[in-house]
C-alpha cells in the first residue's frame, strides 16, 4: 500500500472495501436486518424469502460493505461455502424465538468452523441474536451457550442482541465489526 | 456403539421434556400448520389418565400453546382441509367413542356422530319388559347372559354390556333404576381413521374422512356436508388404514383387521378383499408406493406388494410398540422407523437397517413431519410421557452398507444346471453302492500314503534332499542356474547350519550325462565350514547336445571317504538360448 493511500485512509478520504456474508437459518431474518442499513428511499416494505443469495452494499463507519445476503433454507445452505473464501467477516443471524432451531443453527455453525476455508483463518463473526422482541425470545447469553460460541478461541466474535425490524443493536454490531475488519487488514498489511 | 455415534450424527436433538406427561399413540398425533403462518404445530390428542382428563394439546415449537379438553378417550387425530376458504388452514379432527369432533382454529366446529346400529329384538323387549316391571332384575340379568352366549358380547348394545359387569344384585338394580327410562340405542366406536383427497391431489385440496369401525364397516364422509359417501363391510374390525387416490377418481384403501388379515377395498365394491395374512396381529401398517409395510405382534416386519405377494419379510430383536414412516423429500427417500420396547428407534430403508436411535425409554408414539420451521423432525413420546424432538441433519444421508450381512448372499440365486439323466443315474449309483465306493476310495487313499512314505524314506535313504537332518553333519545346500547357454554357470552355495561344530573334508560333486552337457570342474573341495557362514562354489557348465534338450545335474555333497553323499540337489538345467535360435 502506497504512502498516499495510507494517507487518504488516514485522514478518511478514500473508502476500505469489505464484502462480508450474512447467513443464518430460514426465517432468521438476514433479510430484514440488511434491508434497515439501506437508504431510507431504498427499503422495501415486505421481505420474502430469499432464494439463492442477494447482494447488498451498505456504508457504515467510511467502510464500504458488500453483503451477500444467502438464502437460509435447507436446500440452499450447501450455497453458503462457496462464499467463504472471498469474505472479510461473516454476519450469523439466530431466531432467538425459535428454541426448536437453535440446535440447527448450532450445526450449521459447526459446519461452518470446520470448514478448510474458514478453519485456518482469523475471520470475525458476528452473531446477532434477533427477534428479541418476541415474547417467548431467550436472551443472547443462553444463545451463546446454546451455540457453544465459548469454543470459538481462534476467531474473534462477539454477539449482540438484535431487533431487526426496529434496528435495535444492528449498528452496535456492525461497529464492532467494521473495528475487526479494519484491524485484520492493518494486520495483513504490516 | 458404532450405531450410538452414527444416530447422533445423523439427527440433532432439538427439545426433551422429560415431564410433558404426555400418555398417547402415533394416530393421535399429528403435525400441521394450523395458522397458515409457516410455522407448523404438533396436535396431541393426549388420553390422560385413561379415564379423565383427556386433553387436546397443540404445541408450537417448545411451547405448549393451546389445550381443549376431549369429552372421551381420543382414538385418533387428523387434520385436513374441509372447504376452500383462505388462508388456507386444516381443520383438526378428534375421532372418540361414536364421534368425530371438528376443530376449525381450534375451536369446535362441528359433531359428527356415527349411525346407529340395530338393537338386537329380544334385548330391546327384555328392557321394555323391565322398564315397565314386567320383568325384576335377576329375570333381566339371565336373558341378557344368554343373549351374550347367543350373539357374542359385541352383538349386545353398552348400556347391556355395562349391566352384564354388575355383579351383586343392588348394583344392577341401581343401574336399571338411572337407565331404564332412556331408549336403547346400539353405537358403535371409531377404531381408526385417516383421509382421502375428493378431486385434487394438491396437498391442500379437499379431503375426505375415512373411518373405520368397531361395526366391521369403513364410511367415508363428505367434508361440507358430513354425510356418509360411502360404507363398504368387512369380515373384522379394522384396526389401520392406509389410504390413497381420489375419491372422484380412484381409490384404493388397504385395511388390517384384528384377525390379522389386510383386506383392500377400492372403489365401487362394497365388500373388502382378502389381500394378506398375518402370523399375528398388527401394530402397524405403512403403504409405499407398491408396496405395503406390517409389522406384528410376533416381532415381525413383513413387505406386501399389492397383490398380497410377500416380497420380503425381517425378524425384529424386541417387540414393536410403534412405527411410522419417514418420508424425506430432499433425499427423495421414504424411511420405516419402528419403536422397539428395547429402548430403540430403528430405521429401515426397505429391508435395510439404516439407523438405530437410542432412546432413556420405550418410545410409543412417533410422528415425522414438518414441525415449526423445519421439514424433518421426528417426534417421540415415551412411555413415561416426555416428548423428545430430534431434527434430522442437513447433510444426513442413509446409504445402504452393500456388505452388510448374509441378506444380500441370499438374495443371490445360484445357477445350478439342469439335473440331466447321467447325473441321476450316478446319483443312484453313488446311492446303491456307497459302501464300496467308500472302501474303493479309502483303500486307494491308503496306497496313496503309503507310497508317499516310502518316497520319503527312500529320499531319506539316499540323502537326496538339499538340506541334511543328520545330527552330526547339518548343511544347508541351495543351488543357482546363471546364463542363458549353452555355457551355464553352476553357483552352489553351502551353509553349515549347526551353531558350534564346524564341517571337514567337504567336497562337491556334479553329476551328469556326458552326451548332453560337459563340466568344467565336477569336483570342487571345499574347506573347513563355519558354522553360519554361506560357502560359494562355481562352475561352468557346457551343453554339447545339438538336439536342443535339457536334462538334469546332480549336485552331491559328500565327506571324506563316505560311499553316500550327505546332500543331493537335482537341478532342472533351462534349454540352451542358441539351439532354440537355430
């Protein structure tokens, strides 16, 4: 990275680029959280089921993000690895509501860890334990516990209760994890 | 312990609750999206005690979210769509006693209640006589029991039936004086019922009920109107159904009875037709597409095509307490899974066990389907009552082991021949004479032996074996062919093999035809040997023969002045390269 660059960032002028990847179960909704860091004029009212992935950019913090937003259901989950290489930071929605599925979602996670290209790399994830406006939502501590994150030692993440509907603990999130992606590209440029 | 760890990677336990105390079976339960929200229910018809507080209970996710209290003992619960009106939500019905309760959003709807049966004359005038005290209790009480005799204890209606279990002359009396003023009705009881699409095949289409009585009758019913369709008879109870088709089209509907018989009934015949017999009662009935699957009480799995021709049959390691079928869209594969009383759920791909499930209790009720949001969940509930949901895996898979056990080596018909007439005539013969035939063949055994023995002492004898046994001299000797001809080299190497004594006055001596082959130096001494270390003799050997024949040299080892050698190798000389060429 040139001296100038180096500058521009410095003194905020020129954007990072950072795509990252949104996944969670079906119904999680991925959808609804990227669609509240649209413009005000771009949102959509009624978010359907995703099929296959969208792709969402977003600005927060001077870092320009780049959201593949994947589709939860079964039979689109074998799409998500293929998007793991290319990404700087991973974005894990849970339906806190959902106490049936949290014991998927904790596999899907499990899958994700073991795979190669997530396994040797320092990626940060980023839970958001949603829907915790529901009535019979847990809090984002026993989520925590029932997704086993205490195991993750070699990653940074960190997990925010989330009301994607209203944006309530969606730019907590984020800001925590513009500050990792921003770090681990100062680190690799060391 | 390979099965244990194999069954938790496949499915994923979702919920246990050891104390939902629920007491049901698997016709009983039913799993469905009641509010048209994608998120799907499980519907428990819950048998309480067994004698009161019969509950219907619906589960979303872990949470228990409603409960409507049943009248009587539940026997059944299905869910199905009664009118065409949106959103798109099944009504729920409860099969208890004579009736069929609807639920339209969990509220009821409507009562259905089955025809009534004829009264048996002479039962029906014995109560009118002691209603109008033509007739005392004692009188009432022996014309019933021989009723009883006469027509069987099914034949009576329950009011007759409750009066024949009071045993002391007060209780009958009691029981006469609060019933005598009511009119005697003859019901009969829903044993078992499921569904049947009217037009459309659509998972959401209209359906009809299908019941099955304790009257030996299976009724349809139209969903709008609840009218009697059609009524069809069989020869016995119908404990389970299986049905498919469209009642507008065709339809076929497999039946097992209580005398372990499976009868089908199709449409436009009014009586069941003997498919297949059981060796015992059933406890369970699955159709696949072809192909229809029983299990009975003698802890046998039992596969039946149509035509009631036995395609293949398993023995079980425990009885079977229960059983439903597994039908996985995504793998495009349909599962049994049995609930054995041994604390096991085993999973059959047609014959093939495929998964075993260990369970902390006997599972009795089983139910696969959608539930809340995901499509393969299993519902177990156990004989002590806790509900267990297990989640089958995204990337499970349940592939047949192809080496697994003797069911495939069975199935593998061996081609024998044809019996032709030589063949009988030698197995007549071996028959008539096998007496002989096995002296014959023991006798020329023995001869066999014996010149075999007498080789191997003449072998002995003569010392013509390349390794020497004798205690004073053990040599070892191995011999080598070098070249391709006519000159060959002759390599003889030579060991002493005792662990102290060392070997004197050795020599080598090669031996052979003089008219086929020279040798250069057919005397070789060799020095004293060590014990251990391979001495090395060489040398040349010519074929002078131009027929291009080969023969054999002798190798000899001899000591001293001794006239038999200690070791004789016979080497088997190649033919000579250059008389081939010619």
């Amino acid at each position: 990275m040139g001296m100038f660059d180096k500058l521009a960032f410095a003194l905020g002028l020129k954007k990072r680029e950072a795509s990252v990847l949104v996944i969670g179960l079906d119904n999680s909704g991925k959808s609804t959280m990227l669609n509240h860091f649209k413009s005000e004029d771009q949102r959509t009212t009624d978010i359907v089921p995703t099929v296959g992935f969208n792709v969402e950019k977003f600005k927060a913090r001077n870092v320009g993000f780049t959201a593949f937003d994947m589709s939860g259901q079964g039979r689109y989950r074998s799409l998500w690895e293929h998007y793991y290489h290319d990404c700087q930071g991973i974005i894990f929605v849970i339906d806190s509501s959902d106490k049936l599925r949290l014991v998927v979602a904790k596999d899907e996670l499990d899958i994700l860890l073991q795979h190669p290209e997530v396994r040797n790399r320092r990626l940060p994830i980023l839970f958001f334990a949603n829907k915790m406006d529901m009535r019979e939502a847990v809090s984002s501590v026993k989520v925590s516990s029932a997704l086993g994150l205490e195991r993750i030692s070699d990653k940074p993440w960190h997990i925010t209760a989330s009301n994607a509907v209203t944006g309530d603990g969606l730019h907590e999130g984020v800001e925590w994890l513009t500050n990792q992606i921003k770090e681990n590209v100062g680190n690799n440029n060391k | 312990m390979g099965e244990k760890s194999n069954s938790s990677e496949r499915w994923l336990t979702a919920h246990h609750d050891p104390l939902a105390s629920l007491y049901t079976f698997g016709s009983c339960m039913a799993l469905a999206d009641l509010h048209g929200d994608g998120d799907s229910k499980l519907i428990i018809a819950d048998l309480g005690t067994g004698a009161y507080n019969m509950k219907l209970k619906v589960y979303k996710g872990t949470n228990l979210m409603s409960e409507n209290t049943l009248i009587d003992l539940p026997t059944g619960v299905i869910t199905f769509h009664m009118d065409t009106t949106e959103p798109r939500v099944p009504a729920v019905a409860v099969a208890s006693g004579s009736y069929i309760y609807i639920y339209k959003n969990l509220r009821p709807y409507f009562k259905f209640t089955l025809p009534t049966l004829e009264v048996n004359p002479t039962e029906f005038d014995a109560w009118n006589q002691a209603r109008d005290e033509l007739l005392d209790v004692s009188m009432l009480y022996e014309i019933l029991d021989s009723l009883r005799q006469e027509v069987g204890e099914c034949g009576l209606t329950t009011r007759s039936q409750r009066f024949l279990m009071c045993h002391d002359h007060a209780s009958q009396l009691t029981f006469l004086e609060q019933h005598k003023g009511f009119l005697l009705k003859r019901q009969t009881v829903v044993t078992c019922f499921s569904t049947l699409k009217k037009s459309h095949a659509e998972d959401d289409a209209i359906s009809c009920l299908v019941l099955g009585t304790e009257s030996a009758n299976i009724f349809i019913l139209d969903p709008e109107a609840f009218t009697i369709l059609n009524s069809m008879s069989l020869p016995s109870v119908p404990v389970f159904l299986c049905v498919n088709g469209l009642y507008d089209v065709e339809y076929r509907i497999i039946v097992a009875c209580r005398n372990g018989q499976i009868y089908t009934l199709k449409r436009g015949v009014k009586l069941g037709r003997p498919t297949a017999e059981l060796t015992s009662q059933p406890v369970g009935l699955i159709r696949r597409d072809k192909s229809i699957i029983v299990a009975t009480m003698d802890q046998y799995l039992y596969s039946f095509n149509n035509k009631g021709k036995r395609l293949w049959s398993l023995k079980l390691p425990a009885p079977v307490l229960c059983m439903e079928s597994l039908e996985i869209r995504t793998l495009g594969l349909t599962l049994t899974a049995l609930g054995l009383a041994d604390r096991r759920v085993l999973v059959y791909r047609d014959k093939h066990l495929v998964d075993t499930i260990h369970t902390q209790d006997n599972v009795t009720a089983i139910k696969f389907g959608r539930f809340g949001r995901e499509d393969n969940t299993l519902v177990m509930i156990m004989k002590g009552g806790s509900l267990l949901v297990k989640i089958l895996k995204r990337t499970a898979r349940f592939e047949v082991e192809e080496s697994q056990g003797p069911s495939q080596a069975v199935a593998v018909k061996l081609s024998i021949p044809k019996k032709t007439k030589l063949f009988v005539d030698q197995t007549m013969r071996e028959r008539e004479n096998c007496v002989l035939m096995h002296r014959v063949f023991q006798h020329d055994l023995y001869r066999l032996r014996l010149s075999t023995a007498r080789a191997y002492v003449s072998a002995l004898d003569t010392s013509s074996n390349p390794v020497s046994l004798s205690q004073s001299e053990p040599l070892k000797l191995s011999a080598q062919v070098l070249g391709l001809g006519p000159t060959f080299k002759l390599r003889v190497e030579l060991q002493n093999t005792s662990s102290v004594t060392p070997s004197l006055e050795l020599a080598v001596v090669f031996h052979c035809d003089d008219r086929i082959y020279t040798v250069n130096q057919s005397f070789i001494q060799i020095p004293m040997l060590v014990p251990g270390i391979v001495h090395v003799a060489e040398t040349l050997v010519t074929c002078i023969s131009e027929l291009g024949i080969s023969d054999t040299v002798r190798v000899f080892v001899i000591k001293g002045k001794a006239n038999r050698p200690l070791l004789t190798a016979v080497i088997n000389m190649p033919v000579a390269e250059v008389f081939m060429a010619t």
